[in-house]
C-alpha cells in the first residue's frame, strides 16, 4: 500500500491560478474527483495530499495543464479530460496504451505524458497537428498510429509526405527515377515504418500502392479516401502548400502533420505554414494542436540539453514562432 505523501506546488501569478483552477474551482473539482487526492489552495499554492502514486498523478497533470495553459492561453473542458485519461491510464512510465505492435511483438508506445497527449489526439481527432523539439517522437508515432489504422482496416492506404525545401521543390534536376529523388528527404519516415513491419511487407505495399511517399509538390489536385497522411516537417511549408495539403483529406481520412516551428528552412519572406495553421485551426472542431516540450525529448539525454542549450539563446526567434 502506498504511503500518504505531500507535495506543494507554487504557480507563477494569481492570473495563472484563476485559469489553471478554473471557473468556482471546477477544474481543482474534477482533479480531485479523478485523481482521489486533497486539493488545498491559498492564493497562487496547490497543496496537494494523498499517496505516492495519487500525488504523483497529480503532479504529472498540473504540469501538462500548465503546458497546455501557457501555449493556448485557456483550458477546455476536454483538455482536462485527456490528461486526466492520460495520467490515470498508468502508473508506471508508460501513460498510454499501446500505438503499434513492431516485428517481434515489441510494442511501440508513447513514453512521456505530452506522446500521451498526442496519441490520444490522433485517436479522437481527424486532423492533428503535433509541434515539438527533435525527438519528441513527432515522426515516430505518427507513423505507428498509421500502421495502427491500417492493419486494423479502418483505412485502406499511408501516404508519406514532406517538403523538398532544399530543392525547391524541382525534383526533376535529381538524378534517378521519383523514388530516388524523394529518398532523402522521407528516409526519416521510411525508417519508422522498417521499424513497425517487415521491410519486405513495406515493399510490397509500395509496389502496390497500400504505401504511397510523394514529395508536397506532387499531393496538388488530389483527394486522399480512406487514407492515413502524414506532412513531416510541416514547418517548411508555405501558408500555401499547407492549405493545399490539409485540402486533400477525403471521406474516411486521418491527416497528421508534424513539425519544429524553431527549425524554419523557407525563406524569411514566407511565413511557415504550420505556425499559420496552428494558429488558425485551433479551435475547429476535430482538428487538435498538440505541442511537445523538452520534457518529451525520448532520444538520448544529451539532446534535451542541447535543445534547451539552443532555445535559451533564442528568445527572439522563439516569441515570433508562438
């Protein structure tokens, strides 16, 4: 049985308290309920009582709430419910059920609170897009989540896609057939997919069009059915393409577009596509923005150092990606 701890967690102003805790304190309300913990607040102070694992529980949605709060400036009702679900779902390091199953019966799953977050969007949402750091798992999970729906039939094709910035989209002055010229650029995705099933059985569904991976320029003009389509590196798209990409979903259809809005490779007139539409979708119904923090970083340690190395000599560059 778990021993009866404490933990006391001071916001930053009495505003963010008003927001974090809600209209009469209803979400402090739906916490407590949730959570089964004592919720004690004075001023801008959470004291938070109960066991280990309770306490810890609710120091993990506190934390993604504050997130949530600092990025989108409010919390809904059903962000509350999904990082509840999410910090309820596990005790252990493992918030959410599995996304894929990999050769070998390895489970592919998310690691972190925020993944949960995410996978949970891509679940419940038709368009989802995911902004966050190198190696938060943008790529990753997408890519599982599409496996996911596919072997279980509730689509019938993947299209992989990203921009070719450094071409300029002109794909024809590469050498080889679209294949070859593409290679580059979606080699992240191709990787994700060797890992959650056999490199035979991803040929084959190339070859049969089950698997398609086309570079932006070539998704113009199209209506995607029944399909998983993921944009990686979202944030090298114009306000432009992007609208032309998030136009081709068709009935039956899941898009999920990731990207790392303080890696920008267009040119300084043009404004990233993904900043644009995060901003502008945000509160359409079935669409979720989900961002990911350095908190998130699943790769080696050093890079969440290296991220936050990087990010605390940009405040200039980080206000205008927000």
């Amino acid at each position: 049985m778990s021993q009866e701890t404490s933990l006391t967690l001071t916001l930053e102003n009495r505003d963010e308290a008003l927001l974090l805790f809600g209209s009469r304190d209803q979400n402090l309300r739906m916490i407590r309920d949730a959570l089964q913990v004592r919720i004690v607040a004075r001023g801008d102070v959470l004291h938070i009582e109960g066991s280990e694992t309770q306490v810890d529980q609710a120091d993990r949605a506190f934390t993604q709430l504050r997130q949530l709060l600092k990025k989108h400036g409010s919390l809904t009702p059903e962000n509350l419910r999904t990082v509840l679900s999410v910090v309820t779902s596990s005790a252990d390091a493992s918030p959410a059920a599995p996304v894929a199953v990999a050769p070998g019966a390895r489970t592919i799953r998310p690691r972190t609170d925020g993944q949960g977050r995410y996978v949970h969007a891509m679940k419940e949402n038709d368009v989802v897009l995911c902004i966050g750091p190198a190696g938060t798992g943008k790529t990753y999970l997408a890519v599982g989540m599409a496996v996911t729906l596919l072997r279980a039939g509730t689509v019938k094709k993947i299209v992989l896609c990203r921009p070719a910035v450094e071409a300029g989209e002109r794909l024809g002055f590469l050498p080889g057939d679209l294949a070859a010229k593409i290679n580059p650029y979606l080699r992240p995705l191709f990787d994700a997919l060797n890992e959650m099933m056999e490199p035979e059985q991803v040929k084959r569904y190339i070859e049969n069009d089950i698997i398609e991976v086309a570079p932006l320029a070539y998704m113009r003009g199209r209506t995607l059915n029944q399909a998983c389509i993921i944009l990686d590196e979202g944030q090298n798209t114009t306000v432009a393409q992007m609208k032309m990409f998030l136009t081709r979903m068709g009935f039956g259809s899941k898009i999920i577009v990731t990207g790392d809005v303080t890696q920008v490779d267009l040119p300084r007139q043009f404004k990233s596509g993904l900043t644009d539409a995060a901003q502008r979708l945000k509160n359409i119904e079935r669409i979720n923005v989900i961002f990911l923090g350095e908190g998130d970083i699943v790769r080696h340690a050093l890079v969440q150092r290296i991220v936050a190395a990087y990010e605390d000599n940009k405040p200039r560059k980080k206000k205008e990606a927000e």
